[in-house]
C-alpha cells in the first residue's frame, strides 16, 4: 500500500497544501530515526542473543559466538563505514575490521573535508552507513529466502549471512551520537523531495 495515502487516511487530513506539509514532515521524520530504530533494534537482538548464549554456554563462548562467528558481518560494518566515507568525499585515513587488543571488535578513521553542511553530511552518513548498509542487505537476503526456490546449502549461507548482519549493523554510541548531532542536515532536502512528491506528482484521493 502506498504509505503516504495510508498516511493520510490515518490522520484523516483535507486536501489543503498544509496538510501535505504535515504528511511529508512525518515521513521525512520516520525516514530519519527509522535510521536509530533499526540501530536499536539490532543492538537489542545481539544483546537477547549474547543474554541466551550466556545462560546456556557461558560468557565466553557467548562472545565468541556474537563476535568472531558472525565475522562476515564486522567486514560489511567496516566496509560500509569506508564506502561512505568515499562516496562523501571525507579522506579516509585507516580501516581495521579486527582489533584483538582491544575492546574493539574493528575500527575505520578518518576526516572531514569541505564546507559545514559537507562535514555535517558525511558525519551522519558515516556514522549510519552499518544500519543502512545493513538494513538494505537485510531485506534482499529476506526477500530472496521467502520468494526463490532454494537448496539446502543456499539457505543455511542466507540464515548465517542475516545472523552475521543481525550482529553488526547497529550504530556504536560514537555513532549514535554523531548521527543525532549532524542529521539536522538532511531535514529541509528530505521533506522538499518528498513533498513535492505528493503534491505535484501524486494524485492522491483523500477520504
């Protein structure tokens, strides 16, 4: 169903310009923190898992399963960290996707170059780009396991590639925090995108 007609139905809105600015800045809002929500929910599902593992396993064979197992989707995390980076025009100084020393399980570094807005975009991108990156995978790895004929090798790689990403695409706390600090920038380019969407190129009915 097409969200902004479903959207509309829900608040129940006349077809005033108005009402199309308060539909596109609640879609601009949900497209923005979904971002977090997604994050979260990661997070919340590595946490459930090391929680079950643990009261089973014990801690150590918890992490190591959280961690190191599930290895393909600290390759992605990384990766998807250093492809914003370039695609945003920030100077990439160093990537690692293992650090055994440390609490770390990987890490990328880099720096800003460019006017504000550039720096604000490629904070926020950079900092989202596991849940993004993850979020995408996700749904094509579902789509393909619900939709094709598989064999029974393809849907054990699918279900160990969805639990490797399930693992590693939530955002750290350094990441969170530059997201929320920087997505401001993307507010007034989302909302005029999407409400020039719905006005101009939709021909919605409205109940």
């Amino acid at each position: 169903m097409n969200f902004s007609i479903l959207l509309e139905k829900t608040l129940q809105l006349g077809d005033s310009p108005w009402n199309f600015i308060v539909i596109s800045f609640a879609i601009t809002l949900f497209l923005i923190f979904s971002v977090i929500l997604f994050g979260f929910l990661t997070y919340l599902f590595e946490k459930i898992e090391i929680a079950i593992l643990k009261k089973i396993f014990g801690l150590k064979f918890a992490i190591f399963f959280s961690n190191y197992f599930t290895f393909p989707g600290i390759f992605v995390h990384e990766l998807s960290h250093a492809l914003f980076c370039v695609l945003t025009g920030a100077k990439l100084k160093e990537i690692c996707v293992f650090e055994n020393h440390s609490e770390r399980l990987g890490h990328i570094s880099y720096s800003n170059r460019g006017p504000f807005l550039l720096r604000a975009i490629q904070d926020s991108l950079i900092a989202a780009a596991p849940t993004i990156v993850g979020s995408i995978l996700l749904y094509f790895l579902f789509f393909t396991l619900f939709t094709k004929e598989l064999n029974y090798w393809q849907i054990l790689v699918i279900l160990y590639s969805i639990l490797s990403l399930l693992n590693h695409s939530s955002m750290s706390s350094v990441d969170r925090s530059a997201y929320l600090k920087n997505f401001w920038v993307f507010l007034i380019p989302v909302f005029t995108i999407i409400f020039i969407y719905l006005r101009f190129f939709q021909n919605i009915q409205i109940l």
